[in-house]
C-alpha cells in the first residue's frame, strides 16, 4: 500500500479518570481525543460523519449523536492532502538531524511553525518548501505539510517534521500515544513549592516526591476569547504537565524544567499560570505580575518587566525514529535573550 493509501487514523475510546468516556456522543467525543495535528475541528468531523467517512467497529456510522462507548474503536478515512501551495521562502534554518524521512530544527521565538490567517509567509513551512524544494509529508494538509506537532511562535527550541508520509503516520503514532520525551525550561513568576498551603488547595494541583509540581485538568478553548485556552475539569482535553524547580531567584521567580504527558496548545503556560506560576514575559497567561525590586533589585525586575516574549524553551526532544527505530536524542541551549533574563536573576538575588 502507498504512503497516498494510508490515510486511516484510528481512535480508540479510553475511559477518563471516572470510568467514562471523554464525552457522550460522538462527535463530542471524538474532537476531545483526535490528535490535534490531524487538524480536525469538531465541525469537521460531524460532517466526515454525515459523509460516511468514519467507521465504528469496522462498521459505518453517519450519526454524529451517537452514544460512545469505552473500547469503541473508529476509523477516520482522510482525505488525500492538497497540493501544497504555500510559498516556498529561503530562510535560514538552524537544523540538527536531517534523512529521508524527518528533519530536527531549533526554531528562534518569533517564528510562526504554519501559515495561518494573519501569518501567511515567514513560517517554518515557508522554510522548509525551499530547504527541500517541496518536498514534505502532505499529510498535514496544504498549510501545514509535515507537522507533526508544534510549539508557539514566541516559543523558541525544538522540532521535528517529517519529510515522508510513512514518517508523518510513525511520528504522529508516537505523539498519540504520549512516548516522545520532551523537556521545557521556563522563568516563572515565583518558585513552586509543596510547603505552599495555596498550591495545596488549587484544584488539579498535586506533588510527587522530589518537590515535582504536577497540574492535571481539562483544556479547552476559552468561551469568550478563541486566542486563549481555559483550565475545565469537566469536558475539554485531558492534559497533564509536570515542573521541577531548576533555579530559585531569591523567592522571586525560578527557572523550571517542564515536561508533557499530553501535549495541548498553550499546555505549559496555561498550566502553569493556574498554580499561580505564570511565565515571565508571558502576553496571554502572564497577567500584570512584575517581580519586587526591593528583594531581587532594579535592574533583574526590569529585565523581566521588558521580556518581550514567554521564556519559554524547548529544551530537549527524543523519539525513536519512525523508519530505522534507531533512538534519538536532541539538545538546544537556552537562547540568548533568556540567558541574559537568568544572568540578571542571578546577580540580583545574590545582591539581594
């Protein structure tokens, strides 16, 4: 069978932490398990529903009201990808790995990963066209060809896209069932702590051994600004995300290693912005919240007060390869503008 034929992805209904599945009917409950690199809005599917694309149990199913059931197995029939007509733009990569199948990138904060209304060129598609003269995994769609995950424009670190549709299918698999090692580092706004009674008390809030934050709760679209995503315990996307104090600034702020057991849109940053540990720099999630120059001095509280972006990095990054099942590891060093946030951290904690 060709990479064009292997277009069926493939959904099983797992129970929440309730024994339930993650919605009742079916399109409800299917928008909350698809990958999002699939790219498939709830409206999307209630209408591959409708058109017969979807098959429950190797049988057909074109109610998109339909009850689920935990262990119910669907199909999803795709539809071949659209040629690719977003512009191809030579722009420097900074590129770790590269094969037939699958390139690793560090990616600078600021750049966009796809076209998108509002960012239609400059992105890391527009890049990658040039770098291989078009040739990506079409299964992303025509915006978005060999994404299989992605971090957020102002998000600096690591990638991986696949050059093939074998590797597309291979890598998704993975992100699916939660196997790729990712790590975060980021600066936030105080410094978690188990000791801390308000921690304690937030819901979805818990620690495990070694002083490890650990959030668990529902994602979702928030109901009034589409830009955001809103921490729900009933409905949404089961995300969970973990955090380990790497640095303490005085009490003021701390250097975290974050790491994924899902991986939703905004996960580390609405997360951590619930525990009361928003990050520095952070427009959406970082609220107004400025470090007090009487503990950490002047200048280390206006370095944070200017950061123009989340500090967030995309530190560390391990699959296994989808074709040679060789394992692989990839590191990025901390940007420069996120060494010089730690640089006047550090001098104004000792000094404080």
């Amino acid at each position: 069978m060709s990479d064009m034929e292997e277009r069926i992805l493939k959904l099983v209904i797992e129970a929440g932490e309730d024994g339930n599945p993650p919605a009742d009917r079916l399109d409800k409950a299917l928008a909350a398990i698809v990958p999002e690199e699939a790219a498939l809005s709830r409206s999307r599917l209630a209408k591959m529903i409708a058109e017969g694309a979807v098959l429950r149990n190797g049988a057909p199913i074109t109610d998109q009201k339909a009850k689920v059931a935990v262990g119910d197995v669907y199909e999803i029939t795709l539809e071949p990808p659209k040629p690719v007509e977003t512009v191809a733009q030579e722009i420097p990569l900074e590129v770790l790995w590269e094969d037939d199948d699958l390139i690793v990138i560090d990616k600078p904060a600021g750049m966009v990963v796809h076209p998108a209304p509002g960012s239609e060129d400059g992105t890391l598609v527009n890049a990658l066209l040039h770098h291989f003269g078009g040739n990506l995994s079409g299964i992303g769609g025509e915006a978005r060809p060999g994404i299989v995950h992605r971090i957020d424009k102002d998000t600096s670190g690591l990638l991986v896209v696949a050059k093939s549709d074998r590797a597309h299918h291979g890598l998704a698999a993975q992100f699916e069932k939660h196997s790729v090692h990712r790590h975060y580092l980021a600066v936030v706004h105080g410094v978690p702590n188990a000791a801390d009674p308000r921690l304690r008390g937030t819901r979805g809030v818990s620690f495990e051994a070694g002083n490890i934050l650990k959030v668990t709760s529902q994602l979702a679209r928030h109901k009034t600004d589409r830009q955001r995503q809103a921490v729900l315990f009933d409905g949404g996307r089961h995300a969970v995300t973990r955090a380990r104090v790497v640095e303490d600034f005085a009490g003021t702020a701390a250097l975290v290693d974050c790491w994924l057991e899902t991986g939703r849109t905004h996960q580390i940053r609405v997360h951590l912005a619930h525990a009361g540990h928003g990050l520095i720099g952070d427009p959406v999630y970082g609220g107004k919240r400025k470090l007090p120059a009487k503990v950490i001095g002047e200048v280390a509280a206006q370095a944070a007060a200017s950061f123009p972006r989340q500090a967030l990095h995309a530190a560390t990054l391990g699959f296994t390869h989808p074709v040679t099942r060789e394992e692989l590891s990839f590191s990025s060093p901390l940007p420069g503008d996120m060494e010089a946030l730690l640089d006047a951290l550090r001098n104004g904690a000792q000094k404080g």
